[in-house]
C-alpha cells in the first residue's frame, strides 16, 4: 500500500512538473515568437527583401514556385534560426533546467527544428499558396502548430533528464 501511495505522489509531481514546464515552454515560445515574427515581418512586409538566389533556384524547380513564394520561404527559415537559437538557451537554463550535454542538446533541438522549419515551410505553401491567407495569419497558424509538435519532441528526447 505503502509503494502505491508513493507511485501515486510521484506520478502527481512528474504531471505538476510537466505542467510548470508546459507554462515555460510556452513563455520561451512567445519570446521566440516574438522574435521569429518581427524578423519575419521586417524581412517579408516591411523591406521586401529579394534574395539574389531565388530565380536561380526557381528556375531549377522548373518555375513551379514563383520567386515571391521562395522570398517568403527563405525570411521564414533565418527568422526561425535566430529565435531556434534564442529558444535553446531559455529552454536549457529557465524551463528544463538541463544543461550538461550541451553540444548534444542543441544538435538535437536544431534538428527538430530543421523538422519544424519544413512542416512549417509545406504550412505556410499551402496556407498561402493553395488557401489564399493572409501571409502573417498562416505564419501564426503555422507557429501554433509547429510549436505544439516540438514540444512534446523535445521533452522527450532533447531535455530529458538523466535517470537517477
């Protein structure tokens, strides 16, 4: 009875736990946010920036993607970058507190990032491109969605604790 009574009080912990890091979790995402939309926004709505490369490799997609579509793609890829990188520090010291392992870590959180950052690109394609939104509205919608898959990717794999 006694073990039972001790699972049942450490299974309650381990799901406050989880919850107090789901609310930090989501307070790193909106500095993140706040980080990926801004930068998003000055690159795509605010300076129009053209890449140099994106006719190239529009023509090399056989001009099935226009060069405002790959302009779009490639402001979306460095604005998630900066705020990836900002999210790692955060989540490591303020929301997981898990810090060893460091080069590690962050391989890992990158490349779920990286898989983040090609489910939001096919996100925002088809938002955009097929749907006809709003380009700030299928960025949030994409983020929302992306954020909420990582999350559970990266409790799991790139900020799980060691066992004691």
């Amino acid at each position: 009875m006694k073990n039972l009574f001790d699972k049942l009080i450490k299974n309650k912990l381990t799901q406050q736990k989880s919850f107090r890091q789901l609310i930090k979790y989501g307070m790193v995402g909106v500095v993140g946010l706040i980080i990926d939309m801004s930068i998003y926004y000055l690159l795509v709505n605010k300076f129009a920036v053209h890449y140099a490369f994106s006719p190239h490799i529009s023509n090399l997609l056989g001009g099935n993607m226009s060069v405002l579509m790959l302009n779009i793609l490639i402001s979306n890829i460095i604005s998630q970058t900066l705020a990836v990188i900002n999210n790692f520090v955060l989540n490591s010291y303020f929301t997981f507190k898990v810090t060893d392992n460091k080069i590690k870590r962050f391989f890992s959180f990158v490349g779920i990032a990286c898989i983040g950052m090609v489910v939001s690109s096919v996100l925002l394609t088809l938002f955009i491109g097929v749907i006809g939104l709003n380009n700030m509205v299928a960025k949030v919608f994409a983020v929302l969605i992306v954020a909420m898959m990582q999350f559970v990717i990266n409790k799991l794999f790139t900020f799980r604790e060691k066992k004691e």
